[in-house]
C-alpha cells in the first residue's frame, strides 16, 4: 500500500507542474541542442529547458533536467555542440523542483570542476533533495545534490565575458530565481530574463506553516519580474514560451524568432490571473483559515 501511494505522489508530482498535464514524456526526449541567441545554447530535453550559456573561460549551466537520465541527456547534448563538460564552471538552477533540479547530482557528479550556487531560499531543498513548503504533492523527492554558494537577490554571476544577475522572484519555490543577462546578436544588443516559474503547482496559498509569505512572495514576483526589460524570455519549460515553435522558426532561417519585447509582461499577466483565480478558490474552501 505504501508503495502504492508513493507511486501515486510521483505520479501526481510529475503531472502537477506541467501546462499538458497529461503527458509528460517528453521530458527526457532528447532534441537536437542549438544556438539561441548571442553566446546562449538549449541543451535540454523536448519539453524541459537547460541552457549553457558559454565563455571564453568557461560555461554556465543554467538547469539540470528531472532525474540522473536527464542530466546525462543535458551533458550528451553539450558534447554535441563541441563544449567540453570540464569547462562547465558554474551549475546554476532556476528553482529547487525535482523537474530542474533531479539531474544537478549526476552533473555534479560528472564534472567535478563545476561549482553549484543557488539563492539561499532554495539551498536546503536542494540538499535534502525535495520541495520546501506546504503543496498537495507533496515533497516531491530528487537526488540531493550540494550547494557550492548560496546568494541572495541581485548577486552577479560573472565567467570570462559571460555576466548574470540572480533576481529573487519567489513564490513557486521559497528561492524562486529568476536569472537576467545581456547578449550580443549580428550586432544587436538584446536583455535575456530566464524566467523562474510563477504558476500555483500546488503550493498551499492558505495556511502554508512551511512557506508563510507565499502570496505577499508570489505578488512581490509578479511587480518585480514585470518591472525587468527584456527582450527574450527563457522559461524552464516548453510550454512556457512555445520553445519548439520558436526553434522551427530560428531554423528555417528567421533570426528574430525568440525576440519579443512584450512576451515577459505577458508571461506574468497569465500567471498572476491564474493566481488570483486559485488563490480565490483556496480562500473559499478554507473559510477562517489564518491566511
Ligand atoms: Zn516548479
């Protein structure tokens, strides 16, 4: 019986953060790794993002997929691109759930010259290897994996040429981060924000013992993601920003395929609507509740 309700979780936990709720196979389905904009490469999976973002003195790595088998996925598609792992200096994560971050133990593991820093928040999930906070899936296990330098809001990430911004938006996870850069594309100068996750996913809203600013924090992330310019956004997951799309369109030749100047705003009213209709329907079912 336990295994069957562990089972269960699992199965409620992997569906759960996901927009196709019903199918998420594609997860670990490996896609041929490309160049993004500037000095930014997808290496992830067809439905869950990594991206290397690459330096004359080394690379940054910005997620690790859901699992050991998605981390070798991620490495595979590195190599593919001609990178070498050793040079992966830097592990990076948008948020502490088992789907970003399943995979950072093996490439730890893999490439041991590669430093992992997460915001402060998100560090003790990621080294007990499960979710933070009151949710109705529960702690959702992963691998644990150590935290090399834990940061708070607005610290800089810089490798060779290669500069990042951590800026704390959470809500999802307690150490939601959502990290920013500037590239460089045929000349054009472009602000990349790699958006952490704004959606409820079965965060407890009402009464949360674990996370007890979760709605102050999901509406602090709301203003503070809106209020960073930006021109491409990079979410963690496929469906986030239509990721599969803008590929096709980027190879058939169109260089302005992941540029849109008005996709973040709009990310973020989607996901705030989608708060407030949830939050609200938590609200009902827990009349009194302390909120
Ligand atoms: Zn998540």
């Amino acid at each position: 019986m336990k295994r069957v309700l562990i089972s269960l979780a699992f199965a409620l936990a992997a569906l759960a953060p996901a927009a196709h709720a019903d199918d998420n196979s594609n997860w670990v389905k490996p896609i041929k790794p490309y160049r993004v904009v500037g000095n930014i490469y997808y290496v992830g999976s067809e439905g869950l993002s990594a991206w290397l973002i690459t330096s004359s003195e080394g690379h940054v790595l910005l997620d690790g997929g859901p699992s050991a088998e998605g981390g070798k996925l991620i490495e595979r598609s590195i190599q593919q691109l001609g990178f070498q792992l050793a040079d992966v200096k830097v592990l990076i994560n948008t948020h502490a759930h088992f789907d970003h971050a399943g995979g950072l133990a093996q490439l730890k593991a893999d490439i041991p010259t590669a430093k992992l820093w997460a915001s402060r928040a998100d560090e003790p999930a990621l080294e007990k290897g499960q979710h933070f906070g009151d949710n109705d899936n529960g702690l959702t296990p992963f691998p644990a994996v150590k935290v090399d330098k834990g940061f708070g809001d607005g610290q800089k990430l810089k490798v060779g040429e290669t500069a990042l911004v951590a800026h704390l938006t959470p809500g999802h996870t307690i150490g939601c981060t959502t990290w920013t850069m500037a590239v460089t594309e045929k000349g054009r100068p472009l602000n990349v924000t790699f958006p952490c996750s704004l959606s409820v996913a079965g965060n407890h809203l009402v009464g949360n013992k674990t996370h007890r600013n979760i709605v102050a924090d999901y509406r602090m992330s709301f203003a503070a993601m809106r209020a960073i310019p930006t021109d491409v956004v990079l979410p963690s997951h496929e469906e986030q920003g239509d990721l599969l799309a803008k590929r096709q369109k980027l190879l058939r030749g169109d260089p302005n395929a992941f540029i849109d100047p008005t996709e973040l705003s709009r990310f973020v009213d989607g996901y705030e609507t989608r708060f407030n209709q949830e939050l609200a329907r938590q609200q009902a079912a827990n009349p009194g509740a302390k909120r």
